[in-house]
C-alpha cells in the first residue's frame, strides 16, 4: 500500500492535473469511480496505473472485478494519498493515470456522421465536458474542438464528461475552417448555434434538423465570431420564453443536440 503523500510517485501522478505535465508525458488524471468504471469497460487499454483505497474497492465490487478481467492491476492507497493525487476534494476512492487517445478531425469526418459537435474557443472546462456528454446522451458521433478550446484532458473536462470521454471521437486541436470544409464534404450542413439565429422550432417544424448536421457552438463570453458564424449554412437560437437573461452554453448546446437527435429519429 502506498501510504506517503510525499513521494515522488504520487507527486507524479498529482502533477498531471496541470497542462504542462499532461503535454509532455502524454497521459492524464481520472478521477471517482463512474470515470474509471467507464474506462475499464471501454478503453481498458488506455489505463497505466489505477490506485483505490480499501473502503472504495469494498464499495464498488464491480469496479474491481472488471479491473481484473481486463488484466489491470489495482494498487491500494490511503485516503491521503488518494488526496494528495487527485485535483478534486472528493475522488471517491479511486483515480487513475490514462494514456491520451485524440482522434483526428479527417476521420471523424471520413466515418460518415450524422450529428457531430464542434466547440470553437470554448474556454470552460465544465461546459466542455459537460456538452462531450450531452453528444454522447444525444447519440452524436463525434465531438470537435477547434481554436482555443480548453484541453480536453483538463480534470475538469473529464469529470464533466462523468466517462462519455471513452464513449465517442473527442478530435483537438482542429482548425474550424478546415472541419466545416471536411463537414461539407462529408455532407454535413453547418449550423451555428447564435443568439440572433432563426427560432430553433422553427427550424424544426421547417424540416431544418432532418438533415445530417454538425452544431457549432462557440465561446461562453463572446459567441460566435461575424466570420465564423457567416461561414455556417445558418444560424439557430433556443428560444427564451421566460425571464432569464441568457442560458448556459452546455445547456443551450444539449437542446440543440437534442432537437436534431429528436428529428434523426422521428
């Protein structure tokens, strides 16, 4: 059991919650007991080390019996251990260190999606992990990101995710006009998530979202560029019947992601 929160090996496994280290080794934290239950049914090829406590393993014995199915060794911790490795106060016993696994944009692209969506500058952890989950919720195929989008293995994108991260195509590091230019190839339309866009049930009832799509939204602060928004086939909006002044992005694209998923199906 490792008990000493000093050492170098947990200090090693607390630095990937910081970019730098992540860039350089090529791996990342995961963190409670959904995400490493999500990575072992999944991608139980990616995991390089999975610690737990005692009472977690108890806990969740299925979480344990799946690790020795796939062939991964768990390595018991204390609770401060545990601590001393996770970026979250609460990582409910278990956090493991994952390889990266990017997909390229072309192949997104070249597997012939329906539904994919692209996050332009979207600087928020929590909504970019949030929206990864909703495409998955939604059935989507792929999730994009573009520009400055935040890291994708950012702890908290994966916590967001709650696992969705090991369920579909997470491409990074994209250039937006070359992912619309392989979306329209790949027969996609473009529809830009924007504030001053035509009525989002309209655009249902119009027949809109029968068509393959790829959503795009953009920064939580600023939106859409002109040009970025220019360079989509058209521009939706939720529409806003009550009081409040704006919505969440990750809320705002869940509806989108929804209406077209609702549409795909009827």
């Amino acid at each position: 059991m490792l008990e000493n929160p000093r050492s170098p090996r947990v200090r090693a496994v607390a630095k990937l919650a910081k970019k730098p280290a992540r860039q350089e080794s090529g791996l990342f934290l995961l963190e409670g007991p959904q995400a490493v239950a999500e990575a072992l049914t999944y991608r139980p090829q990616l995991l390089v080390e999975l610690y737990a406590t005692p009472t977690a393993l108890e806990r969740y014995t299925d979480i344990g019996q799946t690790a020795v199915d796939a062939g991964v060794d768990v390595e018991f911790v204390t609770e401060e251990v545990l601590d001393s490795m996770a970026d979250t106060v609460t990582p409910q016993g278990f956090v493991a260190v994952c390889h990266q696994f990017p997909t390229a944009a072309k192949d997104v692209f070249a597997a012939g999606p329906r539904l994919v969506a692209i996050l332009e500058e979207v600087r928020d952890p929590g909504n970019a992990g949030t929206i990864i989950r909703a495409a998955d919720a939604a059935g989507a195929d792929a999730v994009v990101f573009s520009g400055r989008t935040v890291d994708l293995y950012n702890p908290k994108v994966v916590r967001s995710s709650t696992g969705s991260i090991f369920h579909l195509p997470v491409a990074v590091g994209a250039n937006l006009e070359d992912v619309l230019q392989r979306a329209r190839a790949a027969g996609l339309q473009v529809l830009a998530a924007d504030i001053d866009g035509e009525d989002l049930l309209e655009a249902r009832t119009a027949g809109v979202l029968d068509a393959p799509t790829a959503w795009l939204f953009g920064n939580e602060a600023r939106g859409l560029s002109d040009e970025h928004r220019d360079a989509a086939d058209r521009a939706v909006t939720v529409p806003i019947y009550g009081h409040a002044e704006s919505m969440n992005l990750a809320t705002a694209a869940s509806v989108c992601l929804y209406e077209s998923a609702f549409a795909h199906r009827s």
